[in-house]
C-alpha cells in the first residue's frame, strides 16, 4: 500500500480539522504582522496572492488597506467556503502551494500565509518555482512563517504521520541572485527572548531577473 503524501492527507480532511481548530481566532485575528509589514515598508500592492490563505480574512484585510484585487489558495474546502461567504470579493480556491492555479506574473506580491512549515520538503522546490512563476518582475515575496537557523522537523501534534518542518525559507529564493531580502520583521516573544523552536517572523522580499546577472565585471581588468 502506497503511503499517502502529507499534501494529499491536507486536502482529504487535515485541512479542514485545523481550520475548525482555529476557527475562533480567524473570524477574529486581531492585529496582524504581516499588515504591519506592508505598512511599515510603505508599499502599496495591487494584485495579491496569499498562499495558505485560510478563509481569506488576511488577504481580504490587505486589499481593504492598499485597493488591492485579492486571490487566496487553501486545502481546506470549509475555509474556502466560508471565505467566499464572507468575502465575496476575493477570489478564493482550493489548492496547494506546488501548482497555483493562476497566469505566468499575475500577482505583484505573494504571500505564504504560515504554511510553509506544514509543507512536504518533496515539494519545496515546486513551491518555489510556482511562487517565483506567478510574481510579477520586480514584484515582492512575503514569507510569514517560522524563521530556525537550520532545518529540521517536529511531529505534527494533531496528526500521526504528519511532520512539521521548521527552516529559514526565504533561503530558497535567496540562492537566486534574482531575489533580495528587503526587510525581516519579527513577531513578539515573551519578555523579548524567542522561545526555541517558536521564532516567527515574516521576511520580504524583490523579485529582480533584469538586474540578477549584471555585466561582467573583470572584462576591464
């Protein structure tokens, strides 16, 4: 018997199991560090794509600040469904991170929404490749998620055979000379020490292949 993928077991129930867990907190999110961010950087998107979106309320709250026109992909089918209840104005799907259902450059900024961590490492890379297809040139990446200095894994406490994997992310996109980390925001830690194993924090980053290979530099030595 083949062993199901931690994606296929995301979109068969699992999804729809944390979304009812987590169900009070995003009718009710409170301040969010990811709209801080965006605040803060003074930036002004027009087309966003959240990835983990949930029910869509972060996304939603972006497009309400910045005039955006908002997407959202999610494996929980009840999310979606309520999301498409609640705010009918986004464009919400059920779907997974490795094949976004959207045009090459749509978007210029994407955001995983915390759900990296939940992801397959099978998958990273066409998580990534997705990510950097569907980002406009000159677009920004935002990954709010847990930022561990090396990579390594947790059981997922809700799910026997589920893992959680815990990494710097952006270190996928960063290998690229196309991408720039612009900002790191952090999220709050008790008495301002981070608790190991729970370092949270959102990252931006540009998307540039115009300016990743510049000249050669040693043609005038």
């Amino acid at each position: 018997m083949t062993e199901r993928s931690q994606k296929d077991v995301f979109l068969s129930g699992e999804g729809d199991a944390w979304y009812g867990r987590n169900l009070q907190h995003l009718r009710a999110p409170g301040p969010d560090i990811v709209l801080t961010t965006l605040e803060t950087m003074g930036v002004a998107p027009k087309s966003v794509l959240e990835i983990g979106c949930a029910n869509g309320y972060r996304v939603a709250s972006i497009c309400e600040r910045f005039g955006a026109t908002g997407y959202g992909v999610e494996p929980s089918a009840n999310a979606i469904a309520d999301g498409r209840t609640r705010f009918p104005s986004l464009s919400l799907e059920v779907g997974t991170a490795d094949a976004l259902p959207f045009p090459d450059g749509q978007f210029d900024l994407v955001v995983f929404g915390f759900c990296f961590y939940l992801v397959d490492p099978r998958l990273h890379l066409r998580c990534v490749a997705e990510a950097d297809r569907v980002l406009a040139e000159g677009g920004l990446l935002l990954i709010y998620d847990f930022i561990e200095p090396v990579p390594y894994y947790n059981e997922y406490v809700h799910r026997p055979g589920i893992r959680s994997y815990k990494m710097e992310f952006s270190r996928f996109f960063l290998a690229s000379p196309a991408y720039r980390l612009l900002r790191r925001s952090m999220a709050p830690s008790v008495n301002g020490v981070p608790k190991p194993d729970q370092t949270i924090g959102v990252d931006v980053l540009r998307k540039s292949h115009a300016t990743a290979f510049p000249p050669n530099p040693y043609l005038s030595a």
